[in-house]
C-alpha cells in the first residue's frame, strides 16, 4: 500500500530544511524589513531566496525593479507565474552565489538561508555598486559581524573602510516556518559614500587586517611585531588606545583605522610619533 503524497505545507518544510532557509509567517514583520532597508522608488532590489514572496510583495511596493533568485525550482516556477505579466520583476531559477553583480547601483534586501550566510555577506561586501544590505539572518550571526559581542570579525574588520555592518531588529523563531533552533535578526550592510581610506591605500590596510589576524603571540600586537619594529607597533597601539596585550577580536574598527595610518600613513602622523 503506497503512502499519500504529502501536503504543500509538509512540501515545504522539508525543501525549506533542505535549503537552510526558513519563511516568515507575519506579513507585518516583512513590511518593517523592508521599510528598515530604506529602498526607494527608484531603485534596483535584488532578492535572495524569495520562497513564497512574503518580502517579494513589499519590495515591488517601494522599489523599481526587483530581480529574486530562488535556488529551488519549485517556488520559481511559482513566483514566476504569479509575476509573469509584471514587468517590475524578474524570478531567476539561480544560485545566488554564483550571480555577477549588477554594474548599476543596487541594494539587496532578503531573508537568507542560514548555512550560506557568511558567503551572501561576502558576496555583498565584494560588489562595487551595492549601496546597502538587508539582510534577516541568525541572531548570533548578526551580532558576530556587527560587533554586538564586543568582538570584531576579520571580515567586517577589512570592509570597514568602505561599508559599515550594524544589527537591526531581532525576530523571535516562532515567526518562522520551520521554526528554527534560534531567533533571527537583521544585519543591515551600508556602503559609505565615502571611504574612511582612499582607494589606493584598500590593499595596504587589507594586508594590515590580514598580518593582525594571524595569530601569532596571542595579542594583536603581537602579531604586527612580525611586520613592523616593536616600538612602531608601541606607539601606535598607544594612539589607537589598543593595550599590547589585547587579543585581536577586542579591537573595534575605529582602532584599526588609526594604526593603519600610524603605521602606513605619512602625512599626518602626529608629534613624536614613530615611523616605520
């Protein structure tokens, strides 16, 4: 005796969990997502994994154009025929990772599979015309790469200069199907008009971030000490207010700026400061 096929809502969990990803289940919730994004009429939104177009609806509400990629061909192919005759929107049956950057100005405003998280913030932070992410991830994850822990990444640490990371709203599981282990929260990404660094000096602070997390010495300092004389590396921990035995989690972005240019930048270094 064969077993019934099963229902559209158990169809969905189970692709769902496939996925890593989870719907949000209050309309009320998306609406305030995609408000906190700060998108506009005239904008170009990409989407990540709409599913069943709970965000979809409110973003073809505020912005221009959308263009959502759902891995799952199922809900495309859904989301296809709901938006066919809409020339707002177009539904690609894609893996976001594998998308090339638009080369026009864009935000991307999605709630994201959980397991390719850090690759979506990567991808976000690599792309030269991406204004702002919004993006509704895990909880821990949003505070770990906004610094709500009082740590700091490596990878917001290195985008620091051209793009700020801060924690939006926090979710509660039970608004999502399947309900997940942990709450949600929003990890809003903005691109600065202006970098902190010029452009020329990106690669130079990036071998900085990379010399700092290395690891070796168990401090901060410690690490920069295999790159530069100890007594540079003294003074400008002293201007950045960084202790020398401070692991390198602790440091905040801010600090990071200021040793890049006690270290690296000549023009302003302060009276009595070291060169290197």
């Amino acid at each position: 005796m064969s077993r019934p096929a099963p229902g559209p809502r158990a169809r969905m969990s189970a692709t769902r969990k496939r996925l890593s990803q989870n719907f949000l289940t209050d309309p009320r919730i998306a609406r305030r997502i995609v408000r906190a994004s700060g998108i506009g009429r005239g904008d170009l939104v990409l989407e990540i994994g709409p599913g069943d177009g709970m965000l979809t609806r409110h973003l073809l509400s505020a912005a221009a154009r959308v263009v959502a990629y759902e891995k799952d061909p199922h809900y495309a192919r859904r989301l296809g025929i709901r938006y066919g005759g809409d020339r707002r929107i177009q539904v690609r049956n894609q893996d976001f990772r594998s998308v090339v950057a638009p080369r026009e100005p864009f935000a991307v405003v999605a709630n994201i599979p959980f397991a390719v998280s850090t690759d979506i913030v990567r991808w976000c932070l690599a792309a030269p015309q991406l204004t702002s992410a919004t993006l509704l991830t895990q909880y821990e994850f949003a505070r770990k790469h906004s610094g709500d822990y009082g740590r700091w990444t490596k990878l917001t640490v290195t985008h620091w200069p051209e793009s700020e990371l801060t924690l939006g709203e926090r979710i509660d599981r039970r608004e999502f199907f399947p309900i997940p282990r942990v709450d949600g929260a929003v990890l809003h990404i903005v691109r600065r008009p202006t970098p902190l660094l010029p452009a020329a000096s990106h690669a130079q602070y990036r071998r900085l971030v990379e010399l700092g997390f290395s690891g070796v010495g168990g401090s901060l300092a410690a690490s920069l000490r295999r790159g530069h004389p100890a007594r540079v590396v003294a003074a400008a921990c002293a201007a950045a207010a960084i202790p020398t035995d401070a692991p390198v989690g602790l440091v905040p972005p801010d600090a990071w700026l200021t040793l890049y240019r006690r270290l690296h930048d000549t023009r302003d270094p302060g009276p009595g400061t070291a060169r290197h």
